[in-house]
C-alpha cells in the first residue's frame, strides 16, 4: 500500500494528498464554519507533483484522504536521449527511465547523480533550484 487515509482536517499546506489518484501537493486550505445543519468543509488547493496540473476540492472536514507515501531516492543518470533518462538506483542497483521535461533535458547529464520521486508507481527527477 502506497498510501494511508488522514482526516482532512489534519492536513496541512506543503504537505501531500491524492486527488483523482494522482499525488499533489497542497498549495491552499481554506476551511468554512459549520452551518446551521451541517459541518464545516475545508476547499483545498493543490498542483500535481508528477502533471504540474492545478486541482481543487471541498471535502467536509471529517472525510478521510488518501495521502501518498512518497519515497525520496537517489540513482545515477547512465543515459539521456528522447526526452527520457536512464537512471539506475543508488540502492537496489535497478535501472528504470524517467521521462523528462524541456527544462531538464539541459540539467539531466549522463554520470552525474540525482535524486528522484516514487509515488503510487511513478517517479519524476528532483533538481534543486
């Protein structure tokens, strides 16, 4: 299982949740008072760590989320061509590729070593800024 349930009035911004089944990063949270016979209801804000797309939702504060368990790795870049990475893990010595953005194919060299995301079976390189 790659992922636990939270309350969402446990969640926090900077941290992650599911939305749609994809893992995002919430941005914003604004919570509304109860009314008169209902509970209150949080609208959440989020972008997707792997889409980069905007997502956003109301939940009553009791509903429980998915929040998704996300494994932070590093590998070594043995390849870069059409778009895509050869990474090969730090650890387990397993080669995978990773598609890449147009920002990162100028960033992403063979033999240097990065660091990259595993999250509800998708990874995506990290770069530090």
């Amino acid at each position: 299982m790659s992922w636990q349930e939270v309350e969402v009035r446990e969640l926090k911004v900077g941290r992650y949740m599911n939305i749609e089944d994809s893992p995002c990063k919430i941005m914003e949270i604004t919570t509304s008072k109860p009314g008169k016979h209902g509970e209150a209801k949080s609208r959440i804000v989020a972008i997707g760590i792997f889409d980069h797309q905007k997502h956003s939702v109301v939940f009553p504060v009791k509903h429980k989320v998915k929040v998704p368990m996300i494994e932070k790795k590093n590998a070594q870049v043995l390849s870069v061509a059409n778009k895509e990475a050869q990474l090969m893990d730090s650890e387990t010595f397993e080669t995978f590729y990773v598609p890449l953005e147009d920002d990162e194919l100028e960033k992403v060299k063979a033999g240097t070593e990065v660091s990259y995301w595993e999250a509800m079976g998708k990874r995506k390189i990290m770069l530090q800024n």
